[in-house]
C-alpha cells in the first residue's frame, strides 16, 4: 500500500487495529487522539506519527495532513474518532442533544473536508472511509445521539461520493457490529460473572455468526477500501456486523 493516511481516533481499539494494519500493508500513518496517552505506543514505530487534539478541529486535521504529507503523498483518510454518550431526548434540552450529535458528525466532516482539499490541491485521486455502525439502519435503545449521527454520515458518504467521483476522489463507509475492544471488555468486566455470561450469550445470538468481531476484521475492510483493489467501490456502507443488520433481531 503506497502513500500516507491518516487516521482519526487511531490510538486504541478499531482505529488502532487499521493503522496497524496499514502499516503492515506498507503505507505511512498519521494518527489524531485527543488523548496524548493514546499516542504511546507510537514510539519507535517506523513511518508513523501522531498529533494530539480534537479530531472535528480543521487546525488539528490541517496539522496531520502535514504531517502525512511529509512522510509520503496522501493516499488515503480513515475517520474513526468516535464518541459514547446517550441523552434522553424527552428529559435532556435539544441544544444538549445536538452537541452530541455534532461530537460524532462534526469529526467526519472535518476529516472529509480536510481530506479533499488536500486531494484536490495536489491534483492526485484519494480515498476516504467513514466509520459508521449497525446503529445507522438499526437503532437499540440507549444511543439516539448516536445512532443519529452514524446515520448522517452514510449519507454524507454517499453525497461526497458523487459530489467528488469525477475527481477520483472515492469515499465509503465500514458499519462494524459489535467489536472486541477494550471498551467492549471493559463492559463486561463491570458486569458480575454471571450477568457477563448472559451479556455474552445476548450479543452472540444477534450476529448470525455468533460472536463479536475482532478489530483486525473491520481494519481488514478499511485497509480493502482504501485500496487500488476497491478502486470502482464508491458511495457503499460496508457492514462488518457479522450479519447483525440482515437478522434485525437486537434486544440490546
């Protein structure tokens, strides 16, 4: 994989397991977390490097695409910063509800815009992958803001799309399910045995395949739409849910 990326939210979990992923597959990686923490394990790791700060800021993103191009020329862009926090709808006022909103839109956008003023500047075709969620066609309870704002990002996926095809800029979204990551262990272990078990049977019976994904198996579909190998895939929302959304059976 020829270039550089840059990967939002690229410090743990989802994101961190893609830029592993593009790493191995030969491209320069630059990650965005807002926590400086999460950039650690960067250290000494070659054709890497990472930027501190908000992920919806057109300043931090201006500084990573920098950054990027300064290891090799920008191939790609991943936006994966994410945020988890409900509200109510009926008891939490609708400015509150739409901050929340905007902290997992408003990185996307930013990200999408940053990305395709630095492709149309250098004249050069791109490609741009949304993280998304089975959340977009399938809402459970307890994630409207959420759910809400996966849903606006397919469908800026598929505006941009045909807005900036005849650039040869591509851009797609992934829509994992249920992933194993630190945050979904994490959830677990606060659970007693016995609820945790039952957690687990819950999450198994509502992907067809019976488990949760792993992280490397959403990175491996970014890492594919990113490629020359997708090269006519554009405007498509890729589920990684193991089949969740095709059985619509989510008691969550």
């Amino acid at each position: 994989m020829k270039g550089s990326y840059v990967v939002t939210g690229g410090g743990r979990g989802i994101g961190r397991a893609i830029v592993e992923r593009l790493l191995d597959d030969g491209g320069a990686v630059v990650v965005v977390e807002l926590d400086p923490g999460a950039l650690d394990w960067l250290e000494g790791v070659p054709r890497t490097a990472g930027v501190a700060g908000d992920a919806g800021s057109e300043e931090v993103l201006g500084r990573a695409a920098d950054a990027a191009e300064a290891l090799a020329p920008l191939a790609g862009w991943v936006n994966n910063a994410a945020l988890f926090r409900d509200a109510a709808l009926h008891s939490t006022p609708s400015t509150e509800v739409m901050n929340l909103i905007a902290g997992n839109l408003a990185p996307a956008i930013a990200g999408c815009a940053t990305a395709i003023r630095r492709f149309l500047a250098a004249g050069t075709p791109g490609a741009i992958v949304n993280l998304s969620s089975h959340q977009a066609k399938q809402a459970v309870p307890g994630a409207f803001p959420y759910a809400t704002a996966k849903a606006a990002v397919e469908g800026m996926t598929r505006a941009l799309a045909v807005e900036y095809g005849p650039n040869g800029i591509r851009v797609n979204a992934v829509a994992p399910g249920s992933v194993e990551t630190e945050r979904y262990i994490r959830f677990l272990a606060d659970q007693e045995p016995s609820a945790a078990a039952a957690s687990e049977r819950l999450i198994a019976r509502v992907h067809p395949l019976g488990r949760v994904a792993r992280a490397q198996e959403v990175a491996a579909a970014v890492a594919y739409l990113l490629s020359e190998e997708a090269s006519f895939i554009t405007g498509a929302t890729v589920p990684v849910d193991g089949g969740r959304t095709v059985l619509a059976h989510d008691p969550e």
